[in-house]
C-alpha cells in the first residue's frame, strides 16, 4: 500500500523540531565538529589584535525548522545557516554566528546547515581565509550538489577564501555508492550514475541527488531526481506547456542565456514526459575563484507520475564548467533510464 506523501511532507511543528535536534546529535558523533558536543579547546580570541577582523555568517546553530518548508516542491535547496564552527582547531560559540578575529591567516571549519525539501541535512567542510585588521567579511554558501562555502570581502566583494579539502560529508551524506548502486523509495527508484567519484547528497524521497567534481579542473556534475507538485493538464501540449514554463522561470534570463534549449513530448514510458537537453551561458557562477560565466549544460526529462496524478518528477544529469562535453548525452541516459516508478 502508497503511503500518503502528503503525510511525509508536512510534518508538524514539533516532528520538524525533533527531527532537527536528532540530525544534529548524528552530526556531532560523527564529526564531532558541532561546539556544544565537541571536545576541542574553546575559541577566546582575538589574542593579540586591537582591531580585530570581524567573520559574519548566518543561521547560527539553532536553525529555523521551518527553513524551507515554503517551497516544498522546489528541487533548488535553501541554505538556511552557515556559521565558523571550528577556527584553527579550536571550538567557537554555540549561540554566535559572528566571530572576531586576528589579522593573518586562520583555516576554518564551516558548519552549513541546507533544507532539501523537507529535510534538514548539515555540512562541513573545511576554508583558508586570510584577513585584515578592522575588516568585516561575510560568510555565505551556495548549492553546488552540496552546500559550497564562500568568504567575500565587505567592502571589494572578492571572495578571499579557499577550500580545504575535497567534498564535504556529513554523518550520512557524502559518502561514494557502490558502482551501479540502487536506491527505493515509494514513488522512485533510482540508481546511481555510472562512472567514479560520485558521492550521494540525498538518498531517498522526495529527492535523490549525486555530485561529481573533478579536482583537476573544477568542473562540476550533478545527477538528481526529485518530486514535485504538478496540477493535472488535460492534454500532451498543456502539459508540455507547463514544464516548459517551469523550466523557463527556473532560468531567469538576467543570468542565464540560453545557447540551445531543445523540448520533445514522448509517452515512451507509458506516461506524458518532456525530454529537455539544454545548453545555458551562467553569468552569474559562484566559484572558489569568485564570479565567473561558465556553461551549463544538462540533460533531463520531466515525467508525471501516473500513480499520483498532482504529483510529477525530474530527472536531471548535468556539467558545469568552462567547455562543453560531447558525449553528455551518452554519459547523461544511463542515469536518467535508471530513474524509475517504484513497483511497490
């Protein structure tokens, strides 16, 4: 029998509370990056600076439950804190997502906190940072497969930091899937992209999500299937007309030019599916090295569900970086005919 996603997904008050509090008694154990349950020396600086740098993030520890919760449906992530939980091997506070500090050279460890849907899930990661006396920086993340720290500057807005390590993990999330490794749900089954180096970011409903990067050149690869919320279209060309729509606003055109964007209606699988193969210029890329314009380029198909009728799903196989890869295509179908209804 279904279980009702509806129950799945709007949890009450108190379950979003617990299930927070449960996820980040998990991270502790594992990382013991978390100040409250950490067993490292207090951070009680700055020590020698009269005019220290000041580091300012967001969220704190105690992040909202309800971070999230108004686009459900959303397959784009919301980072709801990212704060220094670890300055050069020492623990901050537990209840500050500010911290002053010496002028130099500080290694950091990042806590970011990211709703996927409806759940909660944490990061950390490791930034180099070198700061000045009396400056003020900002502390931010942006979505990359995972949650991707970032410092900038106040006052230039350069990003002055650097990672420090590779993809960050969390108590459940991170790790690399065996080779052709499946994972059920009740509505999806998916399997993982073929190839090394993948490493699961979500492994179960509504969202499934894998990313790749190569430390050579920095390119990036994201695999993900996600539900979403659809209303019923009456015929082939509404419902294309629909994820045509949606995927237009998912890619507002004051930072994303479309090179090639090719749509084609198929019933194939014995449901509606609109199969996008899309070429985008992003003018606005977040990377280590700051702001850059790199191409997007991506391969996915948008399916309604033909159990649940309001429900629709994505499955979605892309690169990001400073070429254009010739047999995305042939690298992409693997994945996206991995992507299932569950025959539960």
């Amino acid at each position: 029998m279904i279980v009702s996603l509806v129950h799945k997904l709007f949890c009450s008050h108190s379950d979003r509370v617990l299930q927070v509090q449960a996820q980040r008694v998990a991270l502790c154990l594992v990382l013991g990056s978390l100040p409250a349950c950490s067993s490292l020396p207090s951070y009680d600086g700055p020590y020698t600076a009269a005019r220290p740098a000041t580091i300012s993030g967001h969220g704190g520890v105690s992040t909202d439950p309800f971070c999230g919760m108004g686009s459900l449906f959303s397959t784009t992530p919301q980072i709801c804190g990212v704060r220094v939980s670890i300055i050069d091997g020492k623990r901050t506070s537990v209840l500050s997502s500010e911290i002053d500090v010496d002028p130099g050279q500080h290694t950091l460890k990042i806590l970011c906190s990211v709703a996927l849907l409806t759940d909660m899930r944490y990061f950390a990661n490791d930034l180099v940072v070198s700061v000045e006396s009396g400056k003020s920086y900002h502390l931010d993340g942006r979505w990359e497969g995972y949650c991707a720290p970032f410092i900038t500057d106040d006052q230039t807005e350069k990003v002055v930091s650097r990672p420090s390590g590779g993809v960050p993990i969390t108590s459940q999330y991170g790790q690399q899937p065996a080779p052709a490794q499946s994972f059920s749900g009740i509505l999806l089954d998916v399997r993982v992209p073929v190839g090394e180096g993948w490493h699961v970011i979500s492994a179960k409903e509504p969202n499934f999500a894998f990313t790749r990067i190569s430390s050579e050149t920095g390119e990036t690869y994201a695999a993900n299937a996600s539900l979403f919320q659809l209303h019923e279209t009456a015929t082939p060309q509404e419902f294309a007309e629909t994820i045509k729509r949606s995927v237009q606003k998912d890619t507002p055109p004051e930072r994303f030019t479309p090179r090639n964007v090719t749509y084609a209606y198929s019933e194939d699988r014995g449901y509606p599916c609109e199969k996008i193969d899309a070429v985008y210029e992003d003018r606005k890329a977040q990377t280590v090295a700051g702001q850059q314009t790199l191409l997007l380029q991506s391969s996915s198909i948008y399916c309604r569900h033909p159990a649940q009728k309001n429900l629709a799903f994505v499955a979605s196989f892309s690169h990001r970086g400073t070429t254009l890869l010739p047999d995305l295509d042939a690298q992409a179908a693997p994945f996206l005919q991995g992507v299932q209804v569950s025959k539960k």
